[in-house]
C-alpha cells in the first residue's frame, strides 16, 4: 500500500480518489529532492496529513514542478493528484488527505 490522496468537502465526504496501490508516490517521493518544498516535505508515508485550500494553492506549484521530473506511470499518478489539488485550490469547502500505510 502506498499513498492514496482523496480530495473531501470540509464536511468530511470523499469525492474524488487518486490510489497509490502500488506505492508508486511513496518511492518517488523518497527519490525526491523536497528539503526546498513548503508542503510536500510534509506528506507522511505512514499517517494522514491534510491540506486546506490555501496549501493546496502551493501544494499544487510544488505537484506541477515535480511532474516536471517524471515520466511513466508516476507522471500519470501526478497529473491525477494535480487535477484534484487544482480542484481544492479554486473551490472553497474541499481539502487534499493523503493516507499513508
């Protein structure tokens, strides 16, 4: 198991999920450079971290320069975790929970 990211209104409803089942985000943020970031450095592997709707307005540069590193799969997995962070950064009432193992 990896880290899977949900997007959920503030209420707590789950409406859109990006899964990691093959700990894809895991390994490539371990091979990551993110001393630099303000949120990604943040991400637990093995716990739940949460980000409101303006971290998600930085979560999502960081996401958009990270993607500009990968290619494969992992390239897919990001521009999945981009479109839902994007969707947290406009809206009002939704938040990014990424789960760990």
């Amino acid at each position: 198991m990896g880290i899977d990211a949900y997007l959920k209104t503030i209420s707590g409803e789950t409406t859109q999920v990006v899964g990691d089942p093959r700990s894809e985000l895991m390994a490539f943020l371990r091979s990551a450079s993110l001393s630099a970031t303000v949120c990604l450095r943040f991400i637990d592997p093995f716990g739940n971290t949460t980000f409101n709707r303006p971290q998600c307005q930085v979560l999502l540069v960081e996401l958009t320069d990270l993607r500009k590193h990968a290619a494969g799969p992992i390239a897919e997995h990001l521009d999945r975790l981009c479109r839902i962070t994007d969707l947290a950064a406009r809206k009002g009432g939704y938040e990014i929970r990424f789960e760990g193992d």
